[in-house]
C-alpha cells in the first residue's frame, strides 16, 4: 500500500514518524566505535526497516544511517541530534538501572514507540513487569517490526494502548494489570512538549497519585522559552520534522519555575540535567582519550536570513532558560 507522506501525523491510526526518527538516530549513534560515547540501543537497528525510512526521508538521518558512520556525522544535524539521543538514553537508563536495584519492581514506558528497553535488559528485568504505554498504530508497527527481526516478546511485556489526549492513564494501567501498591519507574521520553498544559499535569498528577511510595520518574521536557522561540521562527529546520508532520512542540514546562510546576503535579525535583549544559557534556559527550565528542546541538536555520539568526542569538543570550532538559523526580510523601 502506498503512503502519502504529507499526511501522516501523530496519534490513533497513524504511525508516529517523531519515533521512527528517534530510533533511527539512536541505530546510527550504536555505531560509534568509541564505547565511551556510544549509544547503547544496539538493538534499535534491527527495529528499522526501508520502510520505516522511507516514512522519514525529509529527516537528514534517513540517509545518514545507510551509509558510512563516518561520513553521516558529517551532517551536523544529524551529529547533534544523535549527541542528544546519546545524552538522552544514558541518563535515563542510568537512573532505571538505580531505580531498579533500589527496589523498583515495575516499569511503566509513556509513550513508548520503538523503545528496546525491554529487550536489551531482559536478564535485569526478568522478575519484574515492564508496561509498554503508546497509540495502538505504533504499537501495531512495532510489535510487526519485532517478529520480522526475530525479537521475541518476553513474558514480562505489557502492552498498554493510549491516547494521551483523552484517556486517563489509571484506568489504561490498570486495565493492563499494573498494580499502584508496588514501588515503580517511569519512563516519559519525547512526549510532553507535544501536549497541552493540562494534559501533563493530568498525566504527572495520575502517577504522583496512582504510585507506591518510592515510585519515580524520569522524563525530558523543553522549557517555555523553547516554545516561543519555534512560535517565532517558522524557518528553524525541527519544523521540518515534527510541525510539518503534524506533530508540533507546543508546551513548555514555565522557566524558572521548573521546581514549583512538578511539585504542583505531585513531583519532588532530584535533578535537572540541561541537554545544552556543560555537567551533560562531561557526562556523556566526552570520549575515551579525555576530547569533547561534540555538541547535542542541530544546525542553524537553514537558508536564514542574517535578522532570523540574530533574533534566535538574541532569545539565547537574553532568555534564562532551560531550553531543553531531563529530569529526575520521585512521588512525593502524601
């Protein structure tokens, strides 16, 4: 069957192609012969089929994970935006791998897509129970995508269908058998700044209250100047890849208000970790003989004029923001 690329969007009966990208940059950063910046999803190739890809061709990275490693990170787009995913991926499962020797005995991914947590820490995650929480479209594709690379399923997977928009994720939870009395890691990456205000509090406040003591989460989120800066310059090239599909960045956690908005949501802060901040690049972006191994940033607007560049310099300077970051937070006392 053939797709009209131009009409596919984000949400029930339509595959996420945001999440095709995110596992394409994700294959392409597994290939990195440097194990101290290598991102550690090698099994999100095998997830990735031409078809996949061919839903994706206007994104940089559709072509770059085809051919020579070397020569894709030529792109700096695409060496940017898979610097990001490395960041991304290592701190959330750093903090999972935490959660779970601390006694966690459930993971619950929110907006899972072609996510491969389950598969590649199966010996750690054996005895607990992993829910997979996403549209059904995406479900259905990736689900497909596991038979045909020869992924088996393990007995510990939960598939849980949602539409953030307007489910309420305790009752999709507990229709999927996840139990509230036991302690509980989520995983919320790439979601939020897709919806409204009130659904991520909604969603932040569902598992603040429908969690065991101890529960936490970990979740990336763009800060309010972020949106604003998209809403004023049409022209930056992350238009391309999600307004243009149908799937816009439009919330903003408040900046400066980070802590008062997720402790209004239930949430205590334990740590904030700006995606463009040094402490993310001693982390995670530095290679194995001591040397940065770049920057989690894409290029510049493509083809700009000099007053689109110099208002998006200025919004940098002058903004106090996090622009773009992760966050770990526990379930507050109640």
């Amino acid at each position: 069957m053939c797709v009209n690329r131009s009409t596919v969007g984000f949400g029930p009966g339509q595959p996420s192609r945001t999440s095709i990208v995110v596992a394409a940059l994700r294959a392409f950063g597994a290939r990195e012969p440097d194990a101290s910046v290598r991102n550690p999803d090698w099994l999100a190739e095998r997830l990735i089929s031409s078809g996949e890809l061919q839903l994706i061709t206007e994104h940089p990275i559709s072509q770059a994970v085809r051919e020579d490693y070397q020569k894709g990170r030529q792109n700096r787009e695409v060496a940017g935006m898979s610097n990001l995913m490395l960041v991304r991926t290592r701190f959330i499962e750093e903090h999972m791998q935490r959660a779970l020797e601390q006694g966690a005995t459930q993971v619950v991914i929110l907006g899972a897509g072609f996510d491969t947590r389950a598969y590649r820490f199966v010996e750690l995650l054996k005895d607990k129970t992993v829910f997979e929480v996403d549209y059904r479209s995406t479900q259905e594709i990736k689900k497909r995508r596991l038979a045909e690379a020869s992924i088996a399923i393990p007995p510990f997977v939960h598939f849980a269908e949602i539409d953030f928009k307007k489910d309420a994720l305790a009752d999709v939870l507990s229709n999927a058998g996840y139990k509230a009395s036991e302690r509980t890691f989520f995983i919320w990456e790439g979601v939020s700044m897709y919806l409204s205000e009130s659904a991520v509090r909604e969603t932040l406040r569902a598992i603040s209250s429908y969690s065991a003591p101890g529960s936490s989460i970990v979740m990336d989120f763009a800060g309010q100047a972020m949106i604003e800066m998209l809403q004023k310059l049409p022209e930056l090239s992350q238009h391309n890849y999600t307004t243009h599909w149908g799937e816009p960045w439009i919330f903003g956690v408040p900046d400066g208000r980070e802590r008062e908005f997720f402790h209004e949501c239930g949430l205590e802060v334990r740590e904030i970790l700006t995606v463009f901040g040094r402490e993310a690049t001693r982390r995670y972006l530095t290679r194995s003989d001591g040397k940065r191994f770049g920057t989690p940033r894409g290029g510049g607007p493509r083809d700009a004029k000099l007053s689109t560049i110099a208002r998006m310099m200025w919004m940098l300077v002058t903004r106090r923001s996090k622009w773009y970051a992760l966050a770990k937070l526990d379930v507050a006392a109640q």
